[in-house]
C-alpha cells in the first residue's frame, strides 16, 4: 500500500515549523488533533527535537499515519491515539495541541466540542495553535477561499470555514488567551493561543 500524501501538507509544512519553533520552545509534549496523513507530524517531531509528538485521529487514518512514521523512525513521535472528537480523549494532560485544516471540516457542535477538550487536557500555561482558513467579520480573505467554502459546503452542509471571531470566543471561554494570528501561504492562518 502506498503511504498517503497531501500536497498542501508538503506546500505549508516549512512556513508553519517557522512559527512552532519559537512558539513551542519550552513545550515538551503536543497532541496533533487529526494528523491526517501523517506528514506534518514527522517535520514537526524531526525538527522540534526537544519535544515528544503525539498523533491523533480516527482510526482510519492510521495505518497510512503509521507508515509514514515507520520510515521517519523518529524517537519522539508516537503511534496514533484513537481520537473521534464525539468521545471522551485519550489523553490526561497536554502542554500544546495542534490541529491544521481540520475545523472548517467538522461541524459546528464538534468545533465546540474541540474547545472543551481543549479545555480538560491542556495543561496550565498550555498553548493551542490552529491552522486553517478563516473569514474576518464574516467576510472571506481571498476569492478563492470564497469558492473554497462553496465546495466544502456542496460536500457537506456542515463544514464551512469558520468565523475568526467565533474561534476567539470559543477559546476565551475555555480559558485561552489570544497570542497571534500569523499569515499563511495560500489565504491561510496560523492563530496562536495560551492558556491563562
């Protein structure tokens, strides 16, 4: 079986690592929350030596995950937890989580359900960083992030992309405070929050 690939993983992988090394300087664990493929997290656990990288996702994406792992074989990236957002996490605490493109795929209950085990897991002084498109006061920051949320719309009535504003409340009300929003190649953004 051939190991999955995302195009858009490999195009942004570097731009976001730029962020993360400074970001998560004195993180020593990170959750991924739906690692997809698997291949931001062997960038992120080869280059960020000083921290242990856990996956996350449903367990359909495991195995193609754990292929990439496999030929990484990187001592501080680890197997991927079983993770389905509608259930209970596998996990006590963390000092980071990371999620890339994932909220404007799930729906808007589970969006919310991701911020309150944001709030269980994440440790005190935790950090939280999202990847993904976003719209400004309900307006869209490119044309083609316009026809983007048509298509995912067309593919399911609950995915969209998500308000800006309406992510920055969610994690105010789990306890996080804004750090930054970072520009991203291809009309994305990286925001940064910490737990307070």
């Amino acid at each position: 079986m051939e190991k999955p690939f995302s195009q858009a993983c490999e195009n942004n992988k570097s731009p976001i690592l730029h962020v993360l090394k400074d970001f998560f300087a004195d993180v020593e664990n990170v959750l991924e929350i739906g690692s997809g493929t698997g291949q931001h997290s062997v960038h992120f656990a080869k280059h960020l030596t000083h921290l242990q990288w856990l996956c996350s996702d449903r367990e359909v994406n495991h195995l193609g995950i754990l292929q990439w792992h496999q030929e990484a074989s990187l001592a501080n990236l680890h197997a991927p937890l079983s993770l389905d957002l509608q259930h209970a996490w596998p996990v006590d605490s963390v000092n980071a989580i990371y999620t890339a493109n994932t909220l404007h795929i799930i729906s808007w209950p589970l969006v919310e359900r991701f911020f309150q085990g944001v709030e269980k897991h994440l440790a005190h002084q935790g950090k939280l960083c999202i990847y993904g498109p976003f719209k400004y006061q309900g307006n869209y920051t490119s044309t083609s992030n316009a026809e983007f949320d048509t298509f995912l719309k067309q593919q399911d009535a609950n995915s969209a992309i998500r308000d800006f504003e309406a992510i920055c409340q969610l994690a105010e009300q789990a306890g996080l405070m804004f750090v930054e929003d970072v520009q991203m190649p291809a009309n994305n953004q990286l925001l940064l929050f910490k737990r307070q």
